[in-house]
C-alpha cells in the first residue's frame, strides 16, 4: 500500500464477523474442569479505512452462547467512522466499550497504522527484540498415560514448555504431571493452569505435592480476588505462582506487583483491551523483574500475531508465550503463520502482517455463538 505519512486517514466501515474453527489432536478434544471443547470462536474485525487499506483484528467469544456480531458491529460503527486509525491510544482512553470489543477494533487499528506507515507492529512498539517468539504447547487434562504420549510429540515437535489444563481433582493433576515427568524428563518446562478450581488450603497442598517435579509454574490455581490469598498461597510453597484470570488491565497489575501476588503475569489482548495494554503490563512487570507471559484464548491468526509482535518487542516477555495456533484445522488468514521447531518468526511485512481471507470468513461464518 501507499506510504500515507503526513495524510490524514480515515476509518469508513467497520465489520465483524464470528468464525467458528474446527480444532485438531492433540489439542483437541481439550478438556478443563469446566468443559471439553474441539473448536474455537472468534470475532474478526475489519475496519475499512480510505486509501483503500483494512485493518484486520480479532477477540474471542469463546462460551459466550448466543453472542452474534450485528450488535457489536453497530456499536463499533457508530463510534469509531471517522476516526483516524492512528489514534490508537486516545481511541483506548475514551472507547466506552468492554475490553473484549474494544481489543479486537484496538488491534485492527495497529495493523491499519502499520499498514499506512509501511512498518510491522513490532516495529511500530519501537522494533523487533525477538525476532522468534517461542510458544508454549498446550495440552488439556489428560490421563497419566496419554499426557506421557503428548508431551513425547511435542518434545519431537522442537517445543520446549508445555502448558496443561488442572483442576477436575488434585489426584489426577499429580498424575497427569508425573506422566509428563516420566515420558520426557525434564526437557519440557511445566505449567499447570487449573482455572481457579481449587481453595488456597487445597492450593497450597497440591503445590507441595509438585514441588519435586519444578515446575516452571502454577497458574491460577484459586480464585481471581482476593490477592491475599495469592500472597498467602505464594508463603506456603516453594512452586512458584502465575496469576492469569487476576491480570486485567495496568492497574489490576500494579496491585499484584505492590503485594508481590505473583512471579509470573499472564494477560491476554481481548482481556486488558488489546495490544497497548499488553504493553503497559509489559513495562510494569520489567520495571519489578516479573517475568509475563502472553496469554490465548485458541486465537486464529491476527490474534495470535498481535501476541507476536508484542513480544517481539516488549522485554517482560521473554519465555514461552501460551499459544494453540498449530491446533486449528485452518486459519481465517491468506497465508497462515508458520511454527517451526515451536517458533513463529515475528512478520516483518506492514501491520500485524496477516491478512483475513474473505472466503475462508464466509467458509467458517456463523450467526451466534453456540458453546455453552
């Protein structure tokens, strides 16, 4: 497209679209303690803008049944017409929306800003640290046996973090750790994300319980408020404690970085509102030395490439970043992103660097949500 430096810009139509993808083994069937699931839903955003260019963008609604687009999509419209795509950042301080909405026209707006200034998001952030984003392969619950299975295939797959799925009953979760343990050593960093399922007293049990197979770390293992809980849990135990489902924004951060809740910070675009936040979370958790991690919600490409180009560029985000991408059946994209070896290579084109293929949208197309 047209270098539009010095050009006003202008955003003309606004579209969302909810796609429902099939997921594939081994992280399909991928069982919480909640509920099993084999496909993905997400909301994919198009902001058409004059000078011909589209910003791409997207947020899941994943069991959110009954959630159609027409609502949003008028919401959006009526808000942001007129808008310059470039103001990205006064466009998060006043968009009156919930962060799930706000995030996915958030991140179309980078793409479209990247697009018009001729440079990738990263580079836009202020360059490329990482020029290959490690991910984490993630497994839900699975019995000893076949979580042994999985993890040899990842290990053979060149991943170097596995992230499982916890909390059905602590029993179970030690087994499923063993299994891992047994198959493959310590040649994968473990995390072990049970959802909140457990009581800080049951918590802290089961922590003990894993200290000798060291985990990398476990993730939300009690309820989101209150962070006491999480100081207490993190006094009882030598197995080091993320918190996810507590990180919502820069200010929820900043409180659990004051009480010292957490050694690891997991946010997610269509929680903290897109790819500023994550950034902003990025610079707290560096400034105190914790480590963050970005977060997925079985993202579809320009999701999953914002996650890229935030850590790329962000120096918080240094280990293996959550991700699920090589678990779809296909993508919504042109062209997908390509994993090797666990890796994805930051794209170096204009914007987020994927683009949304129209008959691959109308392919995967529904008109609500139907997860419960």
């Amino acid at each position: 497209g047209s270098l539009l430096t010095g050009q006003t810009m202008r955003i003309e139509d606004v579209r969302i679209t909810i796609v429902e993808i099939p997921q594939i083994e081994p992280v399909a069937p991928y069982r919480s303690h909640v509920r099993t699931s084999s496909t993905t839903c997400s909301a994919i955003v198009e902001l058409c803008c004059d000078h011909g260019l589209v910003g791409w963008g997207e947020f899941n609604v994943n069991f959110l049944p009954g959630t159609t687009a027409g609502p949003m999509q008028q919401q959006a419209r009526d808000f942001l017409v007129g808008w310059d795509p470039r103001d990205v950042e006064v466009f998060a301080q006043r968009c009156p929306f919930e962060n799930r909405l706000k995030s996915g026209l958030e991140i179309a707006m980078w793409d479209a800003a990247g697009k018009s200034a001729g440079l990738s998001v990263a580079r836009l952030l202020g360059g490329i640290l990482r020029p290959e984003i490690e991910l984490a392969a993630c497994m839900g619950i699975q019995t000893y046996e076949r979580a042994g299975e999985i993890a040899r295939w990842y290990v053979g797959q060149g991943y170097t973090t596995l992230k499982t799925k916890a909390g059905a009953n602590a029993e179970e979760d030690l087994e499923m750790v063993r299994g891992v343990r047994d198959a493959v050593g310590d040649r994968l960093q473990l995390r072990i994300d049970p959802n909140r399922a457990y009581s800080p007293q049951q918590a802290a049990e089961l922590a003990r319980q894993m200290e000798p197979y060291q985990l990398q770390y476990f993730e939300q293992p009690i309820m989101a408020e209150p962070l006491a809980d999480a100081v207490w849990l993190r006094q009882q135990t030598r197995t080091p404690l993320a918190l996810n489902e507590s990180v919502i924004d820069p200010p929820s951060v900043w409180e659990i970085l004051r009480l010292d809740a957490a050694e690891f910070i997991l946010p997610d675009t269509h929680i903290a509102g897109g790819i500023g936040p994550c950034r902003k979370i990025g610079e707290l958790g560096a400034a105190a030395g914790v480590p963050c991690i970005m977060h997925c919600g079985h993202d579809l490409g320009p999701k999953t490439a914002a996650m890229v180009h935030v850590a790329a560029a962000c120096e918080a985000y240094s280990l293996a970043n959550d991700s699920t991408y090589y678990g779809l059946a296909e993508d919504i994209t042109v062209r997908p992103l390509v994993i090797e070896r666990g890796r994805i290579r930051v794209p170096e084109t204009p914007g987020l660097g994927v683009e949304g293929d129209p008959e691959k949208i109308r392919k995967y197309a529904v008109d609500a949500v139907t997860q419960a």
